[in-house]
C-alpha cells in the first residue's frame, strides 16, 4: 500500500457488479463472529469471486462496483471485513445509504463514479482522496469522482464517527 | 424547498440544497430488541458510563422476539432493559408491540420531528410528516452520546397518484404498483413526497402502508403532506404542539411520476422481490400453506378490519394457517373490543400478540421447505422466512381471501 500525506491511494482494481448485496459483501452465517480479523476472513466470501479475492487481497487494493453496492441488510460487519482485509477505498456508481454510512462511520473512504463501467479488473489506480481524481495508470486515463465531502472527510481523519463524536467541539 | 429540505433546513438553521452534508439534531433515537444490544456494547465500549444526550429522547422498543423464544434473545431484552433503568430511558417491554406505532401512539413523534432507529423502516413516519431513518449501530451508539448525526440531504421525488382507491384495491396495491414502475433501485438515496386525490383521502394506515414501502425502494424517506386525519390522531395521542409541514409551491423535485389507478387490479408481488409485481389474476389459484395478516405495513386496525370483513362467519380452508398479528397493543384492544377477535377465532386464524412477528427470520411461524404464504408484510426476499420457501407480498383484502380459498385469490373473486 502506498499512501502520501497528501490523501493519494494507489491500488490494483477488483471489480464486482450491480446490486452486490451485504449477505455477499459477509455473508450472514458469520455474523456471530465478532473478531475484527477473523470477520476479514470472509471478505465478499458470498460474491461469485469470494475465493479468488480472499485468496488474492492485497493490502491496498480497491474495490470497484456498479450500482447500489452495500444494499439489502444495515450490518455493519461489511464495511469491517472489507476495510479488515486491507481494502483501502471503495469506488462504486453508487451506494446504498446505510452502507456508505456504515463505510464512513468506520473510517473506510468511499467515492462514487459515474465511469465504474470503464475500469478493468486488476488495472492499477491512483486516487486522490482529496480532489476524487482516480488515475488509471494502467489505461492512462483521468476520471472524476464526486469529491468526499468536507464532513466526511472530517470522520475520515478522527478514525470514524464515535472518535469524532468523542473529541469535536461544538 | 421539499418537505426534507425545509425540516433540514430548520434544524441547521440555514438553507440546505441537495446533496448538503449536515449535522442535525435529533429528536428522538430509539433501538430495538434486534440492534438495540449491540448498540449498548458498542455505547459502553467507547463512552463507558457516559450519561445519554437527552433521556427524554431516547427510547427503547421490544418488537421483534416478544416473548423471547429462548435464553440468547431473553439476555438480549435484559440488557436493554439494564440500559434503560441505569439511564433513565422509556422502554416499552414486550406487551407493546411495533417500534415506530409505538412511538405514534405515545405522543414521540409528529411532523418535523426527525427520529433514527435501528429499523430499516423507520421511513414509515413520513405517514405523519416526520423524518424517520433506520441506522446502524454505530450511528445509533454516535447518536445516544452526543444527540447528533450526520446526513446526506436526499433529493426528492414526486409521485402524483391520480384516481381514487376503489375497494378491493387498497393503499397496498398502490405502493406494489409502484414499486413495479419503481423497481426496488427506483428512488435510491432519495425522498419521496406523495400527492394526489387517492393520498388525500387516505387514512392513517394506509398512509403508513405506503410510506413504509419506500424502504423497498431504496428510498430514504416517504412523506405525505400531514392533514387534519394526522393531526386528529396525534393529538389524541398526547402529541403537543403540533405544527403543520408542506413543500413551498416552487420546490424542486427530481424527477415527477404520475399514476393513474382508475383502472388498478390488486396487485401481488411473487418471489422473491418486492418489485415483481403482478395483476392477481396472473398467480390465482396458485395452492398456498399460509398466511400472515400483520407486520408494521400493515398490522394497524383498519387492516385488521378489512380482513375481518372477509372473513366474518366463514372458515380458512382446510390445511392453511392464517396467522394475525396486530402492530401494537392498542390495536389488538380495538379488535378485541370491537368484535374483530371473535370473528378470527371463529374463522380458525391464530391471533399472536402485537409485534413484528412473521416479517423477521427467527420467529415462529417460519415455512417448511417448499411452502408457499401470502403476507401482508413488505418483504419476500430467498429464505427470509424459511429455506426455499415462496412468499407473495399482498394487502389485508387479498390474504383474507386467499386464507379462506387455499390458493391465491383476488377479495374480487369472493
């Protein structure tokens, strides 16, 4: 993993589809485990690549969906196994609300991308947390994301939502 | 500005757009008896014996294993009720019944009020104009400490429905029909403002059957414009200072749907989505093991009603179970009273007492591989309510009959 002061991720792509539900992000047999590693063990275990990425994962890489990724049930083991096994930020088109929440909430930066559809898998990126650029340094090419906001970025940097409850003053 | 954006707005104090990132206080954060233990370990773990923000506006509801069905849940509710007595928080125990009907019904929620909870159907208090939001743990345990969370602004859309609600097609119908248009992606990240003459002229229950259904949207929240039926039920429930909410002339919406249902037929939706929708008369006939007459989209009196009409004096058919299940304990002392009990008795149904009951994996009532229920709930997702078995979503009218056939069957076709 390669991250600079300035909020810049560069990462190898694992792409997932549309709809990819919470039940394929962790499937619902583990939630009784509360170990935060052992919960990275079973990382998008229900997805029709689980083998393969849990296998695979390298701290660092990047997720990259399509639409509504993180729907269906609110656990927030999800967000945990995949943030657990080193995943460093999660590009999707769009994201179900609880999901997204629950991301930020545990300090995992999410982006969302009109141009998922033109990433490949494995292609290398460096993001820019800051700004949502995402450069494609396998395909040389710039996208755009819609930027983190400010408020996000502010749970981002406390460490997630009850760190920030914790130390803001308002 | 929308409905969301007016009530965003004034808690912020300034004008939000869509899109915004906001904190905002809350006026009320509720847990319930699935979620609600996790939220006390995560609370104890980070803020130890931290007093709550505001005990007069947190509550704790037991909806889903009442009574508890074994010593796991049993410990679960024992927490929660050592939470609450240690902070001084309302709990309402198990001879209660739904979350969000129970706060209807105390007085805790009214329009603008903005409420969070662990229930991904909160939204349902749009019904009443008041912004509800499910949650997860952290954001409940968050919320509990300081009184704030954070939030998205959602844009809205604007559902026009044109026509009026012309028995036997109901308020559950209409959200089905919409959800078949919609689909279950249709308003992801967004609210949804309802209008129209069939909305106006809707009840309560109704309202709230519809609204609650915004969830299988992916909708945020569904609001319909509070009106004198509200505010009447409000105020007869110890609700106070009342003040009425509506979208300014000149709001912007999204995208605006309109429907006609002059010409709706009951609707149905077959496994396993809430958006595969069908006219009854595409299914009927199909050979049913169950049904399910309640949950917190349609569990209130008047649904109980409708289906009590049907069934007056006749008999489930011979080898279906119709289960009843009353969203609250004030709904079930209206049916008692009211003669509804003795008409469900009589027809063969079991009545079980007011809670979430059969919406939620782990109570009784679960289907044997391979069966088949008619449920009046909002969800028939694979294996939700039993290992390969098939759920058909439906209103009051449509279960009821379909008890009394043994197959599915239109309120149309009696």
């Amino acid at each position: 993993m390669e991250e600079s002061s300035s909020g810049h991720l560069r990462g190898t792509a694992w792409l997932f589809g549309d709809n990819i539900d919470t039940d394929q992000i962790y499937p619902g047999k583990y939630l009784p485990l509360t170990n935060k590693s052992e919960m990275a063990n079973h990382a998008m275990e229900g997805t029709n690549r689980g083998e393969e990425f849990i296998k695979n994962v390298k701290p660092g890489d990047i997720i990259v969906a399509g639409k509504n990724f993180g729907c269906g049930s609110s656990r927030e083991h999800a967000a945990i196994a995949i943030k657990g096994v080193g995943v460093t930020l999660v590009i999707a088109e769009s994201f179900a609300r609880i999901f997204h929440r629950n991301c930020v909430n545990t300090a995992l930066p999410v982006l969302e991308l009109k141009e998922v559809k033109e990433i490949r898998d494995g292609d290398i990126l460096e993001v820019n947390i800051e700004t949502g650029e995402i450069k494609n340094i396998t395909q040389n090419k710039v996208y755009r994301a819609e930027p983190i906001s400010e408020l996000e970025k502010e749970i981002l940097k406390a460490g997630g939502l009850l760190w920030y409850l914790k130390l803001v003053k308002w | 500005m929308t409905i969301i954006e007016k009530i965003f707005s004034r808690i912020t104090g300034k004008k939000v757009i869509p899109d915004n990132y906001i904190w905002a206080d809350l006026d009320l954060v509720t847990m319930r008896d699935f979620g609600g233990p996790n939220v006390v370990e995560e609370y104890k773990d980070n803020f130890g014996d931290a007093p709550v923000f505001d005990k007069n506006k947190v509550a704790i509801t037991f909806d889903l294993h009442i009574p508890p069905r074994d010593e796991k849940v049993a410990r679960n509710q024992q927490i929660l009720r050592e939470f609450a007595k240690s902070h001084g928080i309302k709990l309402f125990d198990v001879n209660t019944g739904i979350g969000q009907h129970i706060l209807l019904e105390n007085g805790l929620v009214k329009p603008w009020s903005v409420v969070i909870g662990t229930d991904s159907h909160m939204n349902l208090l749009g019904a009443v104009g008041a912004a509800g939001f499910g949650m997860g743990t952290t954001d409940i345990a968050g919320a509990l400490y300081r009184g704030k969370l954070w939030f998205k602004v959602p844009r809205t859309l604007k559902i026009i429905i044109n026509g009026i609600l012309k028995y036997p097609v109901t308020a559950k119908d209409v959200a089905l029909y919409i959800l078949k248009n919609l689909t279950t992606s249709g308003a992801l990240n967004r609210a949804i403002e309802f209008y129209g003459d069939a909305i106006w002229m809707m009840n309560l229950a109704e309202r709230i059957t519809l609204t609650s259904m915004v969830t299988e949207m992916s909708g945020d929240i569904g609001f319909i414009e509070p009106d004198e039926t509200i505010f009447d039920f409000l105020r007869a429930h110890s609700a106070t200072d009342i003040e009425p909410i509506k979208a300014d002339n000149n709001a912007e919406y999204e995208r605006v749907y309109e429907f006609d249902i002059t010409n709706l037929r009951p609707q149905i939706a077959c496994p396993h989505s809430p958006d595969n929708v069908k006219n009854i008369s595409e299914v009927a006939g199909k050979k049913i093991d169950q049904v399910f007459i309640g949950s917190c989209t349609n569990g209130r009196f008047e649904d109980l009603k409708v289906a009590a009409r049907i069934l007056e004096g006749k008999k489930v058919s011979n080898g279906v179970r119709l289960i009843i299940v009353p969203a609250t304990m004030e709904i079930a002392q209206e049916a008692e009273k009211m003669g509804l009990y003795r008409i469900f008795l009589e027809s063969g149904a079991v009545v079980v007492n007011p809670g979430c009951s059969l919406c939620t994996t782990g109570h009784s009532g679960i289907l044997a591989p391979g069966e088949v229920m008619v449920s009046t709930s909002n969800r028939n997702f694979i294996g939700k309510l039993g290992k390969d078995a098939e759920v058909y979503l439906a209103s009051p009218a449509t279960a009821a009959a379909s008890a009394l056939r043994g197959r599915i069957a239109s309120p149309a076709d009696l």
